[in-house]
C-alpha cells in the first residue's frame, strides 16, 4: 500500500494584510513568501540521509539528488528575490540585501524572526505551507533521482 502525505500545503492568501491589486503591491508579498520558502527549504534540504529518511518518513534518500535539487530552487529564489526587491525603498517590508543564497537565508531567517506586526497574523500559515512543499519537493529529490520523462 502506498503513503499517503499526512498534510496537504494549502495556502491561505486572505491572510497576507494588504490588496495584492499591483505590481507595486504584490513584490513585497513574493519577497516575504521568496523568504519563508528559503528558511523551510534550508531546514529539510540540509537533513543528511538519516534525517531525511526519518523526516519524510521514507526508506530511502538519495542525498546527492536532493542537494542537486536545493542547489536549483536557491539560486532561483535567489533571482525572484532580486527581481521582487528592484523596487524596494528604506523602510519597505521584506526587503533585504541579498547577494547569494546563503546571504538569502541568513537574511532570511533574520527578518523572520521579527515579522512587522501587521504580517503575525499571515506567518504561521505561509511557514507550515512552506514547511509542507518544501518537504514533498525534497521528498520526491530524495525517492527519484532521476527525470522518467
């Protein structure tokens, strides 16, 4: 029989405080989500094998396949980062200085742990979201190594 996944990600996006109704709107928006990713992305993807095995609840993880996979997904959020903050102004939410993935995560974390008031309400939801699809993207890194199609 096969496992089913305990959770679904779903994301409630009435949650985030402010009319995504611009372009000038929505960038602070995929900042702070470009974010929480980052941090849930880095907690599953750096488990080693027996972490990987024992959090995903699988028999077996191929490591290579999910470090080839973190390695991707950061420097692409890295660029949606970049892209999301080519507005950002002092003062603005989530914006950060970001010049590597590492930097990213960093920043990451850091801005996390002191979300503006206005956001508490949308954190919890968006960082089990991200905690969710970031583990069944490790999951499937880990169990299939290789494209089938």
């Amino acid at each position: 029989m096969r496992r089913r996944p305990e959770s679904v990600a779903r994301a409630e996006r009435a949650l985030w405080p402010e009319a995504l109704d611009s372009t000038v709107a929505y960038n602070p928006a995929s900042r702070a989500e470009i974010l929480v990713f980052t941090v849930a992305l880095a907690e599953v993807a750096s488990l080693d094998e027996a972490g990987l095995k024992a959090e995903l609840r699988i028999k077996s993880a191929d490591v290579g396949s999910v470090q080839r996979v973190r390695e991707r997904l950061v420097q692409l959020l890295l660029d949606n980062y970049r892209a999301a903050s080519a507005d950002c102004a002092e003062m603005q939410p989530f914006c950060l200085v970001a010049d590597t993935p590492s930097a990213l995560a960093d920043a990451a974390r850091a801005a996390l742990a002191q979300v503006p008031a206005p956001y508490a309400g949308w954190l919890p939801n968006a960082q089990r979201f991200h905690r969710l699809y970031a583990g069944e993207l490790v999951r499937l890194a880990a169990l299939f190594p290789r494209v089938s199609s």
